[in-house]
C-alpha cells in the first residue's frame, strides 16, 4: 500500500492530522506519523517505506532523501522550502513541492502583531506610539507580502510594496503604492517587513548599505528566514544608531549580543511562529494531503518547486 508519512519535528495541530489523515486514507492511503522525533535518525528509519512525505520546518537533506527508497514527492506543508535540498531530490527524480498562501495569513498577523508590541514600548505601561499614519515597506509582494498588506491598511498605515518578479499595475490595483528598487523601498518607510525566501541571491542581502538607509526610527521586521540577515551588518547598525529596531520571529545567531547591548531595541520569538495558528496547521496540512493525491494518482504537478 502506498505510504504518506507525516515526518514534523514541530507536530501539526491533532485537527490537522486529523484532516490529512482523512485526505490520505480516503484515497486509499497509509499514513505514518512521525511526530515530535528528536534525532536525525528517527527520521532516516521513519522515511525509508515512504512513498510521500509532508515536512515543515524539517530539513530533509541529502542523507534524508537518500533514505526514502521509495520516495516520489515531498511536500513542505509552507511557503518557503529551503530546508529540502532540491539537487538532491531533483537527481534521484523525487518531486518537492510547497503549499503557498496556506500559511500567508498567519505570518501576515505576526507581522503586524510584533509592530504593534514595539509600537507600544512592549506593553510596559508608558507612553507608546500608533501605526496609523506610519511608512510600511513590504520586501517581496507574494501571497504573504499581500496579506500584509491588507491588514495594514486596516491599521491606518501607508503601505509600499517592492518586488521586481510582480508587476507594477498588480501592486498598484491593491491600493499599495509600488516602488522602483528596493533602495527606495528602505529610504521611503519607517517599517520594513521582509518576505524574501532564502537562496544564493538573497542569502546576507539585508545588510548595512540597505539598512542604513532606513529613516530615522526604522523597523526591520522578518518573518521571512534569519539567513537573509547579514547579521554582523544588523549589529554595525544598531551601534551606529540607536533608533534601529528588529524584530524577528527568527532570532539571529549572534542574539546574545543584541540582548547584552541592546535589548529594548530587539525581539525574537523563541522559535519560529509564523505558521503557528490552528488555522494554517489545517490549511497547510491539509492542502499538502491533496496535493500528494492529485500528483499520486493524476500526476499533477501544479506547485512543483524542484522543476
């Protein structure tokens, strides 16, 4: 029988397994569960009878995709992927997908959750600020650069938006004001949030050249990935000026420094939070479940991502 396994260091919502349990089985299925392991060779044994496989910030690297003998799909219940080796999926004809916009809502609520908190000195009783009338740039227009964008407005917020793979008209029809280059993005907007994924362009891209360029109380926030941060760069800055904040629900390697030095102007969430609802639990999972299916039986390779 062909076997679906959930492999989640971080486990799904019980309704969303509940969900994708019933997605897969109905199809005529097997799942597996693999939940909540703790070493990485839990996940070689858990992989090796599985024909699909749904993942989320799970790394499944060379060694994991050597071990799925019988893999043919893995699916990354989310919208970036860069915790698969694509090459290596790619080289023993594995398809890798993801599940984009599932989780686009949830990230979007952080986002403009965490601001809100800095906003207000962190609920510490004084005196705080509002995001009505303030500057937000959006690094990277997709289905969470979106959302964003939506609830922002809703806020009062002046909403800019740069992307050079969405086209200007696109921007301009959700009433966001488009930019030319992301160096006018970061001159024109007190807040930043960044949703760029992680690879070879963007890796360290965020650095001081750009961040010095920010206004004066500029907000960096990422919910995007720690690897886009260059974070010697982000510590330069903050000693240079002491109106730079960041918030992040990715805590940068070299936390401790900012915390020792410079702690009411930094927040990170203990871990990653920004798929951490019930809701996108379900959506993502779910979404996954289907289309392991409509690839295992039809083919579909709608959201491939290894092409």
């Amino acid at each position: 029988m062909t076997n679906v396994l959930i492999a989640t260091d971080k486990p799904f919502a019980p309704v969303a397994v509940k969900g994708i349990r019933e997605v897969v089985e109905e199809a005529g299925f097997e799942l597996g569960l693999l939940e909540g392991y703790t070493s990485k060779e839990e996940l070689l044994n858990g992989v090796k009878d599985a024909d699909a496989m749904i993942i989320r910030s799970d790394k499944a690297d060379k060694d994991v995709i050597d071990a799925g003998q019988n893999l043919k799909i893995i699916v990354r219940a989310g919208a970036g992927y860069d915790n698969v080796d694509l090459q290596a999926a790619t080289n023993k004809g594995i398809v890798v997908m993801n599940t984009p916009g599932q989780n686009s809502n949830a990230v979007a609520e952080l986002a403009l959750g965490m601001m809100t908190y800095y906003a207000r000195g962190f609920f510490n009783g004084k005196s705080g600020t509002e995001l009505m009338g303030k500057t937000l740039g959006i690094h990277a227009y997709g289905w969470v650069g979106k959302n964003v964008a939506r609830i922002a407005k809703g806020f009062g917020m002046n909403v800019y938006a740069f992307d050079p793979f969405i086209p200007k008209e696109e921007i301009e029809k959700d009433d966001v004001k488009w930019v030319a280059t992301v160096e006018e993005l970061y001159k024109a907007c007190q807040y930043i949030s960044l949703h760029i994924p992680a690879n070879a362009q963007t890796k360290g891209s965020i650095n001081h050249a750009l961040l010095s360029l920010m206004p004066k109380k500029g907000v960096l926030v990422n919910t995007a990935r720690a690897e886009v941060i260059d974070e010697a760069d982000l510590l330069k800055i903050f000693a240079e000026r002491d109106d730079i904040a960041y918030l992040s629900d990715v805590a940068p390697s070299n936390l401790a420094d900012f915390q020792e030095n410079y702690s009411s102007r930094i927040f990170c969430t203990p871990k990653k939070m920004g798929a951490q609802t019930s809701e996108a639990n379900v959506n993502a999972g779910i979404a996954a479940a289907k289309q392991i299916v409509a690839f295992l039986r039809n083919g579909d390779k709608t959201f491939q991502v290894n092409k």
